[in-house]
C-alpha cells in the first residue's frame, strides 16, 4: 500500500497528477484535538500493514512520526520538504497570524512561500489555483491549530532508529526548507538515500513529473532491496 501525506491547509487532492493507482489519499482530520501524534495515530489507523509513506512538508513531518512511533506499519519513507523538525517560534507565529488575518489575510504570503514566482505571474497555473481556493475554503482556526501543532515536531534523536529504506528529496527553489535540511534528515537515517528535485516548496504542484520520477525510482529500490516485485505492494 502506498499512502501519499498532504501539506497543511490542502489535502489529498494535491497528488491528482501522480498518485499511483490504488493509492491513499487521505485528508487529514479538520476538526478535533490536532497533534503530531494525533495526525500519527490517525494515519496508522489507515493502515492494515507496512505501507510506502510519501509526504511532503506537513505530510513529510507526519510520515517520520509515524515511523519513530509505529514503525512496524513503515514498509519505506519518501520525505520531501519536511524537515526533522521545525522552529516552534516560527509555527506559532504564523497560528497567531492565521488566527488574527484569517486565510485571506494570510493568503499572498503563503503562495510566496510556497511557489516560484514564474507560477504566480501566470493565471492560469494549475497547482497555484488550486492551492489559491483550497486555502480560501479553510477554517483558519483549524489551520491555526496545525501550525501550533507543527511547533511539537522535533524528531531529531529518534531518527537514528528508523530502519525502513528511505528517500529525502531536497527541492532546489524551496525558499522553507532549504535542500540542506533535506539532506540533513538523509543524514540521520541509516538507510536513507538523498535526491535534489526541481522546484518549489510545494514542488508536487509545479514539478509534478519530477516528483512523480523520484517516487517510482525509490519504489524501484526498495524492491529491489528487499527482494520483491512491485505487484507486492498492492497499488
């Protein structure tokens, strides 16, 4: 089973263009208690057995908690701009600023974060639409919660631990997680191997064949290592 993790404030919809057949693509909870082990435990309980997790930014964050917490439910991690951890002053202020501003008053900075600025000049950019009205449709007080939640993520002395085979890709214009952070978390996962993808920080969105390459060469050599075909994976 393949389970592809969302970023904050979208959700599984950001994987249209490369979700391999027979794939999750879960939303993550938009109501209730939100922590990164909630978010953990919410996606283990998708789970029946080890699964290919792929996450980016938030979805990254959740994959790794999953693999410290429940490892047995970890066949291998794909971890794109999602860091071992976060600076907690930095997610709290932009809970703060979502609470205060709202989702349109967060909205320009966010997409400045998040895209190139050859995306944002071209109005009919698919990924930045979408990303523009999927965060529009947010309850800020829900988003807020998840960027107080993101403050908790620091998975630093743990990540030595994990033994699922593991991809970290490093997008080349992510202006919030830098392609060093990346390969910082290939660094502390025995298993682990790095790659540089084109693109911003939500590089799915404007490089989608890129990521969509980077994805089926780790699946190619985690079965390889271990020895099996990709049917066994189910999707």
């Amino acid at each position: 089973m393949i389970v592809y993790l969302h970023p904050i404030a979208l959700n599984g919809q950001v994987w249209s263009a490369v979700a391999r057949p027979g794939a999750l693509t879960p939303d993550f909870p938009g109501s209730g208690p939100i922590s990164m082990a909630a978010l953990a435990d919410h996606v283990a309980g998708l789970l029946d057995g080890p699964a290919d997790l792929v996450g980016m930014s938030l979805g990254s964050m959740v994959a790794q908690q999953v693999a410290v917490r429940r490892p047995e439910l970890v066949r291998s991690l794909v971890l794109a701009c999602g860091g071992m951890r976060t600076d907690p002053a930095v997610s709290r202020q932009r809970a703060e600023n979502t609470r205060r501003d709202g989702m349109a008053g967060t909205l320009d900075e966010t997409l400045r974060r998040w895209f190139t600025a050859e995306a944002l000049v071209d109005p009919d950019h698919p990924g930045v639409g979408y990303a523009r009205r999927t965060l529009l449709a947010d309850d800020p007080a829900v988003v807020a919660d998840y960027w107080a939640a993101m403050a908790e993520h620091d998975v630093t002395d743990e990540l030595g631990a994990v033994t699922a085979p593991t991809t970290c890709l490093g997008a080349t214009a992510d202006a919030s997680v830098p392609v060093a952070a990346m390969k910082a978390v290939a660094d502390r996962i025995p298993l682990a191997w790095f790659r540089e993808i084109p693109g911003p920080h939500i590089a799915v969105l404007e490089e989608p064949a890129a990521f969509a390459d980077a994805v089926a060469e780790h699946l190619r050599r985690v079965d390889a290592l271990l020895g099996v075909g990709e049917g066994s994976r189910g999707a």
